[in-house]
C-alpha cells in the first residue's frame, strides 16, 4: 500500500479520534444535569408535597402566563419577570424576611407550587402578620388565599429563557435515555469505526511485506537459478 492511502487512513482515524472527544465531552456535559435531574425526581418520589431541592435551590418550568414581562417602548421591563417556559430557579428563604415586591414560590393548599409576587403584607381578616396577599403580574386580581409562612418554598433569584421545554424533556425517561445514550452510542461507534481503520491499516502493511517477502524470494530463486547456468 502506498504512503499516500496510509497517510489518508491515518488522518481519517485522527478525525475519529477528535470526534471520540466530543462524544466524551457530551457525555461530561450531560451526566451532570442527567444526575441532578434523577435526584430531583427521586426527591419528588420520596417527599411529593414538597418541592424537591439542591443545596437549598430549585430549578422550576413556568407553566403559566401570569408573571409575563411587559415592556415599555423602549424595551424596559415594567412588570412581570419571566415568561412561560423559562426555566427559573428559587432559594430556600426565612419568610420573616420577605417584604412586598419579593417574588416567592409556594404552595397553595391543593398542593399546587406558584410563582408570584408579594402584593401585601399581613393584611389578612385576623391581622395575621404572617399572611401574604400574593398576585400575578399578569393577572387583573390577586389570588383568591392569602398564604402563611409554612406555605412558602423560596424566593425567586433568576431565570434561563425558554429552557424550561429542555428541562421537561430532560426530566422525562425519554429524555435522560437520549441524552446518555447519544453521547454512549457516538464514543462507541466511533471506536468500532477507528478500530476497523486501523486493522484496515495493519492488513494493509501486513499484506505489503507479505508482497515484499515474495518477491525477495522470486528474486533470490532467480538468483540460484543464474548462478547454477554459469
């Protein structure tokens, strides 16, 4: 085989190896989110009336429109803070803390976790200073329960826009099966791919001396065979 087809061989199975890296690079990528996402749902399993968390922070999917951004003519935000489908993330707070303006998620007494904002404070029938009066931004009124400091799960300390559609489908089985498998299956078929190169490649040499071997001998017969005719 000539230099110039094993040089070719060689550098398609340096491209395999490259890409062997990135399917490394996934992998470490992925598994992380992948582990945190069992954890969360491991912790929804074992407590399911509360909100699963990860050193005192959840990762929450907007599902509704009532905290919708609104700008003014020149893009500044005037009310609300994130939109449906982002995904938002809530720290674990003293509610003795919290003041009218916070966004707090928490869970009503159907068991249903919202996000929304303190619109006052201890304003409740009995004067309960420990009531919130919650509202959506979005919203024309406010919700219909105020809410006590045992219902609140965490304040509101950030948005990623539109992940929130990523996130679900991570959380899902057939999500963590892609996200692991992809990676798994690339690192595998690349190296099936790189191996079969590269017996390609010793076939080849092997064949080559093989070649070079027979015609040493041809060569050393017609040698003999000169030498017995002087």
């Amino acid at each position: 085989m000539s230099k110039k087809i094993q040089n070719q061989l060689k550098q398609k199975i340096s491209k395999f190896g490259i890409l062997n890296i990135i399917g490394v690079i996934l992998l470490v990528i992925f598994l992380p989110l992948i582990i945190l996402n069992l954890i969360l749902i491991i912790q929804g399993w074992i407590n399911p009336n509360k909100v699963p968390m990860i050193f005192d922070t959840a990762p929450l999917i907007v599902v509704s429109d009532s905290m919708t951004i609104q700008k003014d003519e020149s893009g500044n935000i005037i009310s609300g803070a994130f939109n449906k489908n982002d995904l938002i993330f809530i720290k674990k707070v003293d509610p003795t803390t919290l003041k009218e303006g916070d966004i707090i998620t928490y869970v009503t007494k159907d068991g249903s976790i919202v996000t929304h904002r303190i619109f006052l404070k201890g304003t409740t029938e009995d004067k309960n200073a420990s009531a919130f009066v919650m509202k959506g931004d979005y919203n024309n009124s406010i919700d219909q329960n105020p809410i006590s400091y045992n219902q609140v799960v965490g304040i509101y300390r950030g948005r990623i826009a539109g992940l929130g559609g990523v996130a679900s489908f991570l959380q899902s089985p057939i999500g963590i099966i892609v996200v692991l498998g992809l990676p798994l299956a690339l690192i595998l078929v690349i190296d099936l791919i790189k191996k079969r190169k590269e017996n390609q490649l010793a076939n080849s040499k092997n064949a080559e001396l093989e070649t070079e071997l027979a015609q040493l001998k041809a060569e050393k017969v017609q040698k003999e065979l000169k030498d017995k005719s002087n």
